[in-house]
C-alpha cells in the first residue's frame, strides 16, 4: 500500500470510529436518566473502584512478573500509568444496550455502567496530565 493511500484509509477508520463512538454516546444519553444514575451512586462508585483495583493488580501482577524473569521493559512508573490511563467507553456500553429491554436488571446495569465510564473519563481523564508530571514522564508545562 501506497503511503498516500495508507494516510487516506487511516483517516477513514479514524472518522469512521469517531462518528461511531459519538452515535454510541448519543444512544446512551437517550436511555439514562439523571434521576436513577445518583441512585446508583454507591454501586457506581464501587464498580469504578473495583475495575482500578483489578486493573491495578494484574499490571503490576505483569510488571513484577516480567521484573522475576530478568526484564525490565515495563518500569514501575509506566505501571501507574498503565493502571490509571485505563479508560473505559464505548465497548461496555454497546454491551449495556444491547441487552434484551425485557432483561430485569438492565437499567441497573446500564446506568452504573454509564456511571463508571463517566468517572472514568472525568476522574482519570482529567488527572493523567498530573499523574504523568509526577511519576517523570512528562514536563511541567509553561
């Protein structure tokens, strides 16, 4: 493939997964209802901190492990990152929306995984920036 062509089919992919993802949080907006999404705030909350904390334990499960056996590819600060940049979005809730609307605990699970990306996109969206300064990957900025 030409590089011309490689560009152009990239950049068809790209806006082609773009305008999915919008069309998916669009669908989304259209089924929650703010009312029942602070309802399910505990659950949300524990479903956020329980998917950072399996996160958390099998990268580090891999870094240790890679660390036993004499690699060192994969440092402790890439770790935090790795664990923290685990951002979660349009798979988990094509999934949600796919269940049957006769499924008993569909708005449940809906909701809350709405929840948990929404947290996911604000929380450790907005403080990777932070967190990259602090673990030396990244500069301060001007």
């Amino acid at each position: 493939m030409q590089a011309a062509t490689r560009t152009a089919v990239d950049a068809f992919w790209s806006y082609a997964a773009f305008l999915l993802n919008s069309f998916v949080f669009l669908l989304v907006g259209l089924e929650i209802d703010l009312v029942k999404l602070s309802r399910y705030l505990p659950e949300i909350l524990i479903g956020w901190v329980a998917i950072n904390l399996a996160r958390a334990a099998l990268v580090y499960s891999k870094c240790w492990f890679m660390r036993i056996v004499g690699s060192k590819d994969l440092p402790w600060s890439w770790a935090a990152v790795l664990t923290w940049g685990g951002l979660r979005g349009g798979l988990s809730m094509v999934l949600a929306l796919s269940l049957p609307r006769d499924f008993s605990h569909r708005d449940m699970i809906l909701h809350m995984t709405f929840g948990v990306v929404l947290l996911t996109l604000l929380v450790q969206g907005l403080t990777i920036k932070p967190l990259l300064r602090r673990v030396g990957l990244a500069q301060p900025g001007p």
